[in-house]
C-alpha cells in the first residue's frame, strides 16, 4: 500500500473509531488523521503478531477491520490520557 493510501485509510479508520466511541473526543481533523495512521499501524502490528495477517491491500475487508480495531484502542487511550489531565487541572 502506498503511504498516500495509508493515511488515507487511518484518516476515515480514525473518523469511523471516533464514530463508534461514545461521547465527546476532542482533536479536529489532524488529531483524527494521526491517531487513525497510528491506531492502523498498531493494529496491522497485532493483526500480524496475532493472526498473521497484514495491511497490504487498501480494499481488503481485513485491512479495514484491523485499522478500525487498531484506532479504537490508540482512542481508548488517548481519550484516558487526555481525561486524566483535565481531571488534574
């Protein structure tokens, strides 16, 4: 997959991830563009480590589930982060 093809599947897979999570997530559309490139990063990681699978194909139903899966968890965390410093303040 090309690197234009990469982010643009973290940008929607981190548009979809911040659609399916419940309530307010803060991040305009950088923050969406780098978590969604990172959450499909680390879930083609674990897709490979666990399954052995890729994200080699852009139209791949299991490329898009995994980038998915992948930035739900990286907004997991970055909403637990983000929560807990505003709770400190």
């Amino acid at each position: 997959m090309s690197f234009l093809g990469f982010l643009l599947l973290g940008l929607i897979a981190g548009a979809i991830a911040k659609a399916i999570l419940p309530g307010r997530q803060g991040g305009g559309w950088f923050i969406t563009l780098l978590l969604g490139v990172i959450g499909a990063f680390l879930g083609g990681w674990l897709g490979g480590l666990l399954f052995n699978v890729n994200l080699g194909e852009f139209f791949s139903l299991t490329t898009w589930i995994l980038a998915i899966v992948g930035s739900l968890i990286v907004l997991l965390i970055y909403g637990a982060i983000t929560n807990r410093r505003h709770a400190k303040s």
